[in-house]
C-alpha cells in the first residue's frame, strides 16, 4: 500500500493523529510533545452520565481537546467540521482528498473491520486519519495498527455516523495553516500550565484531583449502597476505563513522564527530570491500584475490607497528583 502520508504507529489515538498529521506538514513533534503541550492529562468521575448504567471515568479531556489546544499553543490553524448528513460528510472528505489534505476524523470502534474482533466495543471517540481514496477504498492511518489499512465507502460512512454515546456525527478536522516559526518552548509552558489548572483549580469536585477523591468515597460506599455484584461491576469499569478503553489511565502518566524529559532538553530545565520520575511513581500506583481492584473484583471476598482498601489507594494517589502539580506549576520560560 503507497502513500505519501508518513505513518507512525503510537500509543494513543488522538496523539498518534496529531503528531503524523503535524509531521505531513513538516513538524516533528514526538507523541509525548503532543501530549504535554495539548494538556491531555486529565481525570473525571461523573455518576450522573452513565453507560449501560455504569458511571463514567475518564482520565483524558474530551475528544478532539488534545488537538484543539496544541494547535492553539503552536499557532496551527485548523478547522473542525460535524455533519447531519452522511452522504455530505463523505462528499466534504473526498474534496479534501482530491487536494491531497490528509483529514484527521472521530469514528466508532465497534464497525472498523480491520480492528480484531476481541478489540470492538461501543467507543465513539477513536481518532483515525484518512490519507487518500484509491479504486473506491480509503487509505486509512490508524495510530493504534502497526500499518496503513483500508475501508469501504460504506464501511467509513458507518463508523463516522456510529449510533450511541458520544455519536461521532462525521467530525472531521484537518490542518490549514501553520506560522514560518514557532515557539515550542512557550507552547511546552502553556501547555504545563494548562494541565496544573485542570487537575488543581476546577470548582466542581468530580474534576482534577478533587475527582480523584470524589471517586475514592464512591468506591468506599459501593458494597454498602449496592449488591456485590453492581459493586464489582463498578469497580471493573473504572479500571477498565484505565486500561482498555481509550481514556490513557496510568499509560497517560508515563507519557506525561516522557513528555517532561523531553521538555527538560527543550528548555533547559533539569528539575524537570526529576519531576518526570516523580510522574512515573505516580503511574505505577495507578497501575497497583488497577491490580489490586481486579483481584477483588475477581475473587469478590472480605468486600467491605477491599473496597475500603482500594478507596484508601485512590487517596494517596489523589494526595501524590496535588502535591506534583503544585510544584509543576511553579514553572517558568
């Protein structure tokens, strides 16, 4: 399969994209830069949105966030576009191929026929590009696949119009402009700045660190307001959020590690380094608290005692994330 568009396999979907559409038009940025400057750590407990009537754990911003603002930062300017129709949906992607504009799009993983069976589930905020049209097929790079796919004209129309939550509804964005200069360091403290913000200053208590310990409580009180099983089922899901589905969990905190090393070199800042191991033990608590959880989930024994233990995990965990990030945001050019 050949293309012009420069595929690179990543960790992260909307990373992935970003990063190869940027380096189709001559910037390398490494999916961590990515990452950092478009201030995608992030972590949200919202009971009151539920899916298949479990609540929703994220610890990512909303799709197409991450792009959104690392353009912003660098000074790339890029349009968005959502449709009602399919049919226009698809006439608009084929005028941007016709212009070899590769289009960076939000489709639902469930009817990607080159996604593995086991991999399918109702996830409406994957990001692909789509490089090229070729004999009726679409060239399709995938972040998250070691190599260029394709799909049918049907088979695209589908996934861009995927039924449910979050229902894609034919976004797609693709990138216009970008300035003769740009100012990585700037946008690297921007971005910094950004993520403390989030994870430290939003009012409402399911956001940021306070979402950390507004989810610790829940999962103390979930084998005293509910029945064992819905417990586990609770529980599960947040781990699954964490480690499956596409919202970054502990993965996230070692790309955000990555991320600072990086920015070290870039601004000369050493305290940085240790700041990115400090992340790193802060990933791997992540990691322990979604180990611990599946046994008990799992094994479903002394429920009172391991719900109570996991709650206290997510605890210091919270305490660890407000401390780093009070002293990440002390940083400056």
């Amino acid at each position: 399969m050949t293309t012009t568009f420069n595929h690179k396999q990543s960790a992260h979907c909307e990373n992935g994209v970003v990063s190869n559409l940027l380096r189709h038009h001559g910037i390398e940025l490494s999916e961590p830069m990515v990452f950092g400057i478009g201030a995608g750590l992030f972590f949200s407990h919202m009971p009151f949105v539920k899916v298949d009537g479990i609540p929703v754990t994220s610890f990512r911003p909303l799709p197409g966030f991450i792009f959104k603002r690392a353009s912003k930062q660098l000074g790339i300017k890029f349009e968005r576009k959502k449709f009602r129709n399919p049919n226009k949906a698809m006439q608009a992607l084929d005028e941007k191929l016709n212009r070899n504009i590769p289009v960076g799009m939000l489709v639902g993983v469930y009817h990607l026929s080159y996604f593995p069976a086991p991999y399918r589930f109702h996830f409406n905020a994957h990001n692909i590009v789509v490089c090229e049209r070729n004999n009726g097929e679409y060239i399709i790079s995938d972040p998250v696949m070691e190599g260029l796919e394709k799909l049918t004209h049907k088979e695209l129309m589908k996934v861009r119009f995927a039924k449910g939550l979050f229902s894609p509804k034919g976004h797609m964005y693709y990138i216009k402009s970008i300035p003769s200069e740009l100012n990585i360091n700037k946008a690297i403290v921007d971005g910094i700045k950004k993520t403390c913000n989030q994870m430290l200053t939003i009012p409402i208590g399911m956001f940021g660190v306070k979402g950390i310990r507004f989810m610790a409580k829940q999962v103390a009180n979930y084998p005293k307001k509910m029945s064992l099983r819905k417990a586990s089922l609770f529980a599960g899901q947040i781990v699954r959020a964490q480690e499956e589905i596409g919202t970054g969990g502990a993965g996230f905190r070692f790309m955000y590690a990555a991320f600072l090393q990086e920015a070290s070199k870039y601004l000369n800042q050493e305290w940085l380094n240790d700041m990115s191991k400090e992340m790193t033990e802060i990933g791997d608590m992540w990691r322990d608290f979604a180990a611990t959880t599946a046994r008990i989930v799992k094994n479903r024994e002394n429920p009172g005692e391991g719900y109570q233990m996991i709650s206290e995990k997510l605890m210091t965990i919270a305490d660890k994330e407000e401390a780093f990030f009070k002293k990440l945001n002390t940083i400056k050019l």
